[in-house]
C-alpha cells in the first residue's frame, strides 16, 4: 500500500499512525523522545474519555505509545531539521542531522511547542506545580495563587481559563511589554524572572531585584506552532501560526496532512486524537488512490 511517516509522538501523532497502521499502512513515527510533548508534563489528567481515576501526563503518553506499537507502528527517537518533497513528486522525505526518512504521504503533529526560558526550577519542577496547559491543569488549583508566564495572546488565554479557578492570577511578562492590557482580574509584573523556587513543588518566585513572591502555580505559555517552519519549507499553507487543513485534515500540498495542536483551536487530548484518526484514515486513502 504504502508508507505513512509520522512527525510527532502526542495524542495526534499516536492516534493517526494507529489508524493509519490498522488501515494496512506501513507507518513510522518520528518523535523527540518520551517526556518531550505537551502531554508528558500535564500533572494530572482527570477530564478523558475512560480514566477510571487520574493519570499523570507522562503516564498516558506511555500507554499511548505502547499500544501503538503493539500493532506494528515504528517508532523512532530523532528530530527532524527539515522536511522536502523527493524527486518527482514521488513523495517526502525528513532529514535530521543523522538520517533521513522517506515515506508517500505525511501526517505531520509534532504539536506546537511549549518554548520556556532557562530559569532555574522551572524543568525541575514540571509537573510538581510548573504547568503547560491551564485547561488541564487548572481544576488542581482551586483558591490558590497562580501565575502565568508570558507576554501574548496565548498567556492571555491561559490566565483567563485560571481565573473561574485559582484564588490569584498573575500575568509575569519577564521584561517583556505584554501585547495589550492584561485580561480584567489578573495582576501584572513585568519584573524579570531570575527563578522559580521549590523543592517538591512550587511555593514562589524570584525576580531580578530580589523580591519574591509565593505561589502554588507556574503556567508557561511562550511559544509559537512547533510544526509551522517543517511545513513552510514544503509549501504548506498557513493561518497565522497553525497549520491550514480542510475536514480531512488535508493541507493544500497533496499527501501531506496534519493534526493536533498545531492545527490551532482547542489544546486538548480529546481534540488531538479526533483529528489524528481522520489525519492517518485520510493519509490511507491518498495512498489507496496513488
């Protein structure tokens, strides 16, 4: 039939090289490594289909890959530089600084990426108080005292998804000019970050000057689609930052189909693996029909 290349190891890149492997596709998957997506630093997921009782981020990520590659699906540990289309039209092919993959058609899912400064704690303590998705993690901080990193429009969702929740939203801007007004209800400092402090979970932060403040709560949101430059360099279309797909999570370059995040509109798991089944069905009809 052919061969499915996979760009992406989440909730999207998993449930597409399932149905795509199931469908009678040959399907490889190429992922940065476990503990590298969204989903492996959610602390507790409690709002999925199916979860008798709360499952770390991490660990639903590992019974995701897991069962994937029970039914054939390869996966394999690399990062992809850039993305090309082979000779001829004949299909792409991914190039990493070691290896290259070929494959007909193309899902790609890698996610949009959760970009964080080099602050002390702040990888220390992900998934103990250090969040990256304020709509899974919220529910956990009930009347407590949060905070949200960054400057942009995604910060400013984050911290308004916190409020129905939290006791205290912050907006931290680390020296940057937010892109407006924070939102109605969420404190703004513009201080420097020099850290995050914490042993088993987070109780404060640290500003350049000095001064401190106590919170339960650190919600990263810096960051623009990982995918987008990947799928620049092959033609695809975009809308701002996410890539452009149609119902079939079809993108306007013949073959190549993308899922999950970095499709934009709701950054959830259910949402990431609705659109990665159509992404892998839809990548074996274009290969049915070559």
């Amino acid at each position: 039939m052919g061969k499915v290349l996979v760009l992406g190891g989440g909730p999207a890149g998993v449930s597409a090289a399932l149905y795509a492997r199931r469908s009678g596709a040959e399907v490889q998957v190429v992922f940065k490594g476990y503990g590298t997506s969204a989903l492996s630093k959610a602390e507790l997921i409690q709002n999925y289909y199916g979860l008798p009782s709360p499952l770390s981020g991490a660990e639903l990520e590992a019974h995701g890959i897991r069962g994937a590659k029970a039914v054939g699906v390869e996966f394999v540990e690399d990062e992809l530089i850039a993305l090309e289309v082979q000779e001829d039209f004949r299909g792409f092919r991914g190039l990493s600084s070691h290896h290259s993959y070929e494959a007909d058609s193309l899902i790609i899912a890698a996610g949009a990426s959760r970009k964080a400064p080099p602050l002390p704690g702040l990888t220390e303590l992900a998934g103990h108080g250090v969040s990256y998705c304020a709509t899974c993690d919220g529910f956990l901080y009930r009347g407590k005292t949060v905070a949200v990193l960054g400057a942009g429009e995604y910060a400013f969702h984050e911290a308004e998804s916190l409020l129905p929740h939290a006791g205290k939203v912050f907006l931290f801007s680390n020296g940057e000019q937010p892109a407006a007004d924070p939102p109605a209800g969420v404190e703004h400092r513009a201080d420097p970050l020099l850290a995050v402090e914490g042993n088993e979970r987070v109780t404060g932060a640290v500003f350049a000057d000095g001064s401190r403040l106590p919170i339960d709560g650190l919600f990263v949101a810096i960051g623009t689609a990982g995918s987008t430059e990947l799928a620049r360099r092959l033609g695809v279309m975009l809308e701002g930052q996410n890539i452009k797909v149609d119902a079939r999570m079809a993108t306007n370059v013949p073959g190549v189909f993308a899922a999950g995040d970095c499709t934009g509109g709701l950054l959830q798991i259910s949402k990431a693996v609705q659109e990665g089944a159509v992404a892998g069905l839809s990548a074996v009809k274009f290969l049915s029909g070559k």
